[in-house]
C-alpha cells in the first residue's frame, strides 16, 4: 500500500513546548500544594496552640 505524496504532513510540526513557562507553573503548583499540606496537617495544632484541654475521666459503673 502505497501513501499519496501528500499524506506524509505533519500536522504537528509548528507545535512547540514552552518549557520554561511549564516548568514554572509547575514548580507554582507543586509549591501550592505543599503548601497547603502543611496547613493541612499541623491546621489543628496551630489552632490549638496555647489552650490546654479540659479532659474529663468518666467512671462508668
């Protein structure tokens, strides 16, 4: 099976990656989601700092 000559165009060929601007969103991104893992993870203690919490002991009978 032979392709017309025409058939061999790459429709992709004037498409370029801006790799420098991909790599700063992604750094950004990635910078963004630490971050908020970090609040995440110590929000409660932060929000707690200083208080001490009243701590009851139930007996049951």
């Amino acid at each position: 099976m032979s392709s017309p000559k025409g058939a061999d165009v790459d429709l992709d060929a004037d498409f370029v990656y801006d790799y420098e601007k991909l790599r700063i969103g992604g750094l950004i991104f990635a910078g963004v989601i630490v971050f908020l893992s970090i609040i995440l993870l110590a929000g409660n203690k932060i929000r707690n700092c200083g208080k001490s919490k009243v701590r009851y002991c139930w007996m049951g009978l």
